[in-house]
C-alpha cells in the first residue's frame, strides 16, 4: 500500500521496524511543500512496482 501526504510526525512514528512488527507492507511518502508532489511519487513507485511484477508474471 501507499500512502502519501502524510505529515511529519506521522511519518515517523509508523517507521520501518513499526510496520513490520504490525506485518504490515507501506510505503509513505511525507508531504511536501508541493501541493500533490507526494502523491506523484506514491503514484510513480506504485506503477513501477506493477511493472516489475507484470514482468516476472509474463516473462
């Protein structure tokens, strides 16, 4: 899952070590100053990903 337009403190509160030990798969991408800059981000890594997979799946 990805998350963006978190704030700061959020951000670091739900780290690494957090996630995993809920057994939870996220990505955060913290706000910024750009209004949907996070999102564009969240949004690019997400097709990435699908890419990837899309690719093991067929190849």
């Amino acid at each position: 899952m990805y998350l963006s337009g978190v704030g700061e403190g959020a951000s670091r509160y739900w780290d690494d070590e957090r996630l995993a030990g809920q057994g939870i798969a996220l990505e955060i991408y913290p706000s910024t100053d750009t209004i949907g800059e996070s999102t564009r981000h969240a949004f690019a890594a997400a097709e990435n990903r699908l890419v990837r997979v899309t690719e093991r799946h067929d190849g």
